[in-house]
C-alpha cells in the first residue's frame, strides 16, 4: 500500500517497503512508558527501485526533523529514546541517494 504505521508489534523486526508510488510511513510517538518507550526499534528498509518512503513521527521528531526521506535500497534503525524524540541510524544503501 501507499501508507503505514508502525506497530508496537514491529518491536525488534525488519519491516519491508516497496510500492510503485510513494508510501508515507507514521511513526507513534515515542513516549517514557508503553509500547513507544526507550528502547523501542524496529528497521524499515525500502526494498523498491524508484519510489520514495517518508517517514513521520506523530508529535515527536526523528533525527531532529520532522520527517525522513528512504530512498530505495536504503534501510534505516528507528529508536526510541523515551522522551518525544525518535533516532534514525543508516544501516545500508544498496543505490546512490
């Protein structure tokens, strides 16, 4: 589909993109306690070759912004810290971004 959300299910696990349009990905907000709490992760990689996956936190920020473009073959660690914030790592790109 075009859209998704992460799951407190998605705890732990890679979870794989791909569409030929874009798809826009929700992030909950990370939070001191439930199911967003410290700790949390999950990977997203987009697996497609040409559309693009944003990412955006509800209420929160990831990286400090308010959004995160994955470009096909790229994956990402998303963390949460316990506060309103939310952390990307770059893991792997397998095209030029």
């Amino acid at each position: 589909g075009t859209t998704y959300t992460v799951l407190a299910s998605d705890r732990g696990n890679l979870v794989t993109l791909t569409n030929v349009a874009a798809i826009a990905v929700t992030l909950p907000q990370a939070t001191s306690s439930g199911s967003f709490s410290g700790g949390y992760w999950t990977e997203l990689e987009n697996i497609s070759t040409s559309s693009l996956v944003t990412i955006t936190p509800t209420t929160s920020t990831i990286n400090g912004a308010s959004s995160l473009i994955v470009y096909p073959g790229q994956r990402y660690k998303i963390t949460s810290d316990g506060t309103k914030k939310s952390h990307a790592t770059f893991l792997v790109s397998s095209s030029p971004t």
